[in-house]
C-alpha cells in the first residue's frame, strides 16, 4: 500500500545522491556530511595545514554539495567527493600564493637594501633563471603540460582542450616534467 521510505543509513551514497537530486532533501546531504565529514576534513588538513581553514573548507565543500548534487551526474560519489575536496583545496591554496605575491609587489626594493636581503633576492632571481633554462631543456610534450598547469593554471580538463593528451597523459607529463625539472635545477 505505502512505500516505506529507507533510513537514510541504509542506502549507499549513490543511492542518496539520486535521492538527493529527486527531493532536494537537504538530510540527505546531512547523511552524506555524517559519513565522509572525517575523510574531508582529513584531506583539507593535508592540503591546508591548518585546522581552522580546513574546517571552513569542510563546511564551504558541503554547502556548494548542495547545489552541485543537483547539476552533475555522479557515478561514484566518494571519489568525485574527493576531486572536488582537492580542488577547492587547490584554488585556497592558489588564492594564498596570489596574496603573497602582492603583498611581496607592495614592498619597495629599497626595503630590501635596507634589511639587506638582497643577496637573497639575487638567489631568487638565480633560481628562477635556473627554472626557466631548465624547462627550456623538457621534452617538448613536458613542457607544455607544465608551462599550462603550473604557470598558466590550466586543469586537466582545459589542458586536455588544448592538447591532444588525454588526462592520464597530461599527469603523466607533468610527473615526469617534475622530476626532470628537479634533476637539471640541481645539477
């Protein structure tokens, strides 16, 4: 006669998600925060260092859940969970560098004479050139896959536009790029 509604403990969490985006029920969302809230907030930690931040981005992620549950179609929740975890991660992260940057802009070269880092500054500038001699030496695939990823700021998924390279390739580029960067900078 009546369907009995499942608890929501009972069903996995691609049975929620069809749920969620069939009701727009926001417990739903709340048994999805009750299970992968601990996982979350574990990988925010790694990538923010530090608790505050990540507990912010813990609650920032299950709110976008909110909207984003409803726009895609997920297959496997935990792992696309944790992709969006990453990358919210990674553009905070971004955001913090840019922030640095133009603190770092605002002060004035004399400011450096006077504490008298310039020695530094000129092991910076030596550093860079090192960088850019070296990802002139990358295979040409290495260096556009890093050039786009680490300088442009390009996802996987705009690289993969730009380029004939699937994802696995473009990771793969961009590990290797890495690891040859690292060999020519030092030797």
């Amino acid at each position: 006669m009546f369907k009995q509604r499942r608890p929501y403990h009972q069903l996995n969490d691609e049975q929620l998600v069809i749920a969620y985006q069939k009701s727009g029920d926001k417990a739903i969302v709340g048994a999805l925060y009750k299970r992968h809230s601990h996982k979350v907030l574990g990988l925010c930690l790694n990538h923010l260092k530090n608790l505050q931040d990540s507990e912010d981005a813990l609650m920032e992620i299950f709110l976008q859940l909110t909207e984003d549950l409803k726009k895609y179609k997920i297959e496997k929740f935990e792992p696309w969970l944790f992709f969006v975890c990453r990358n919210y991660c990674l553009k905070k992260f971004r955001k913090r560098l840019l922030q640095k940057n133009e603190q770092l802009d605002e002060i004035s070269w004399d400011s450096f004479v006077e504490i008298g880092e310039e020695k530094d500054h000129i092991k910076e500038e030596e550093r860079l050139e090192a960088i850019s001699l070296a990802i002139n030496r990358l295979k040409p695939d290495q260096k556009r896959c890093i050039v786009l990823f680490f300088f442009e700021r390009k996802s996987y998924k705009e690289i993969e536009n730009l380029t004939a390279f699937n994802t696995k390739e473009i990771k793969s580029h961009i590990q290797n790029g890495k690891r040859n960067l690292k060999n020519l900078v030092i030797a």
